[in-house]
C-alpha cells in the first residue's frame, strides 16, 4: 500500500519538541511551579455543575471575554480568546500570512512563530537582534524595508533571552510598516512594560495586538487558554478563519474563574520575581554569563566555565534536574534557559549546578 503524500512544504519541516522527562526538578517548560489556589478549584467546580453538557457553548466565549476586557480596561470587541496564545498566534498567521507573504521574527525568538507561521505556508524573514538580544531600531528598519512583512513578531519580555520590548521599538514597527505587529506577553506580568498601554492613546493601534496567556502567571498550562488584545476590526477576520465553538464551555468557565483571583495571582508573580533576583545572582556569583530577565525564566552561557552548555545541561540532568537545553539553537551556543520554580527547586537546580561546576 503506498501512502498519501503530506504537503511539499510539510516534508521538510519538524515537530515542536521539548522532552518531557520525568525528573525531580523540572525547570524547563516556563510553566508556573504553584497550581491555583484552592478556592479556585472550589469555584470552579461549582460552576462546572452548571453547563450545558448537550448544547455548544457560547461562540463567541461572550462573558470571559467581558470580563478579559474589563481587567485590561478595553471593550469585549478587542478580545479574541482561543486555546492557548499558540492558537491566537495561529489564528494571526491564518488572517494575516499564508501563500505569498513574509512573516518577520527577530531571534534568537520564540521558535513557535516561524513553525506556526510555515504551516500557513508564509514564509518566514529572520534577523537577528544585538549581543543584549535587544531588538535595535536599526534592524527593525532594515527587516521592513527588505522584506515587507505582512506580520511580525516581538515577544515581551522575550523567550528565551527575558529581555523586554521597549514602547519606542513598537511604536517604529507600527509607524514604519502596514504590517500586524503582534507583541507576545506571555510573561507580561513579569515586566515593568507592556504594550497593552498603548492601546486607545495611540493612533497605529489599527495593526497592533497584544497576546498574552493562561499558561504563565495564572498557573494554568494544563488548560489551554490564552487571548489577545487587538483592534476590533480583526475579531470578523479572525473569526472566518477559527473553527466553530473552538473555545469550549469548560474552558471558559476555567477562565471566568481564574479571573477571580487575580490577587493571588500577583502575589505568585512577586514571589518569582523574588526568586529571579536570588537565582541570578547566584548565577553571577559563579562566573557565567547571565541576561538579566523580566521573565520567570533565566538564560545563562556556560562558556566562562570549561563545560560545554550541552554537557553542564547533561550532567544537570544526572542529578534529575531538566532545564531547556538551548545551546544548538541560533545565536546560543553553550546557552541553557532555566525556568523558576520554588524556593526549594531553585536551591536544588543551585546546587545541583555547583557541583557540576566545580
Ligand atoms: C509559553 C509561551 C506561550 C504560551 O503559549 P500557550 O499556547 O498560551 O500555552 C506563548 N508565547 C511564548 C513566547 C511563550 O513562551
């Protein structure tokens, strides 16, 4: 029997991968390392009670996006929500890539915006930032006027760098360009900046959109959850191009509740920054190259040290510690990403490190 052909632009391409191992200390996926208060489990299963099981939900996720749009004080027409901020982004590449057009990503970046970008068969402009990994007016500049993109992608604070986005970078992309600028704040909780504030003062905000998430900071990776802001002409696009009902009841509700402690969720967010502080200064302490971070992760080089990042990466997991193993990416020789977990997995990870070091 011979098989049926997959796409000609599939062939060539891979899979997302991040080994999922089964260690002590897992430090590799950025996930929050606290699940959600009590309470919410409680809440939320008191609502649940209340779905109609036989009915689809509501389309167009009505409430949850009421009361996304009340937290960021905009109106429920610039909220798109779908499963995950993958499926946002997704959703942006279907409206705005496909066949004939240049998405443009400044690496080293999230790797999920080229893959999501090719499966809508776009093609994919890369350049690259400065040695801070900061995105520089002069390669923004460049990267439009050469490749004319109809997307682009900044992620803020950046993954796997942390480093943040700056108001002056998006306001050049905005300006500069008719492309959608699409700022990824998966961490945006994390940071002291966020582009959602430009919004409503700014008059480019046609073409800009905001993503953010509910895997991060609200400790609910397990339900794929995520949406962005955007402007309210592209919610009919966007919806021409998402599946039907996408976004079921349960899902919503998970949101709706999530939502309701908001506070616990901004004390988690300060007991990490906590935490960012202490690791990396441990990890100055011991000689390597550290990049300040506005994230819950950190990336560090191991080059001052003898060991290869790959090594240090190995022999970290030989003491059942899994960080992301950066170090064959682009741009990141010898670099390993380290998500923040609790006090005492940072300790481990510390130690754990210390002793491969020496
Ligand atoms: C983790 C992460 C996301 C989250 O994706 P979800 O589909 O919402 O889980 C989005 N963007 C970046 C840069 C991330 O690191």
């Amino acid at each position: 029997m011979r098989r049926p052909l997959v796409r000609d632009d599939l062939r060539s391409m891979e899979g997302y991968h991040s080994p999922q191992v089964d260690v002590e200390v897992r430090l590799n996926t950025n996930e929050a390392p606290f699940p959600p208060p009590d309470e919410f489990q409680e809440a939320f299963i008191n609502e649940v009670t209340k779905v109609d099981w036989n009915r689809y939900p509501d389309r167009l996720a009505q409430s949850l996006r009421e009361d996304l749009a009340a937290l960021h004080q905009v109106q429920p027409e610039q909220v798109f929500v779908a499963n995950g901020s993958n499926e946002v982004l997704q959703t942006i590449c279907l409206t705005f890539g496909g066949h004939g057009r240049t998405a443009l990503t400044f690496e080293p970046t999230y790797a999920m915006y080229g893959q999501i970008a090719r499966t809508t068969q776009c093609r994919v402009a890369q350049v690259q930032r400065d040695e801070a990994f900061r995105v520089s007016l002069d390669v923004l500049e460049r990267g439009i006027e050469t490749e004319n993109p109809a997307l682009m992608f900044l992620c803020s604070p950046n993954n796997p760098t942390g480093t943040p986005e700056s108001s002056a970078v998006i306001e050049a992309a905005l300006a500069l360009s008719s492309a959608a600028v699409v700022v990824d704040e998966a961490y945006g909780q994390f940071a002291d900046f966020t582009a959602l504030d430009m919004f409503g003062s700014h008059d480019a905000s046609e073409s800009l959109i905001v993503t953010r998430t509910f895997s991060k900071t609200w400790s609910m990776a397990g339900v794929r959850l995520g949406y962005c802001i955007a402007p309210s002409w592209m919610m009919d696009e966007f919806q021409k191009v998402v599946l039907p009902y996408h976004l079921d009841s349960v899902k919503q509700i998970a949101g709706q509740v999530a939502l309701r402690f908001q506070d616990q969720m901004e004390k988690r967010v300060t007991q990490i920054a906590g935490e960012r502080k202490r690791v990396s200064e441990s990890l100055t302490l011991m000689e390597l190259d550290v990049w300040p971070s506005q994230a819950n992760f950190i990336l560090f080089r191991t080059t001052p040290c003898d060991l290869s990042g790959n090594e240090v990466w190995k022999r970290l997991l030989d003491r059942s510690v899994l960080v992301r193993n950066c170090s064959t990416w682009p741009g990141l020789d010898d670099c390993l990403r380290v998500t923040l977990g609790t006090e005492q997995e940072n300790t481990i990870f510390l130690e754990a490190l210390k002793e491969v070091l020496q």
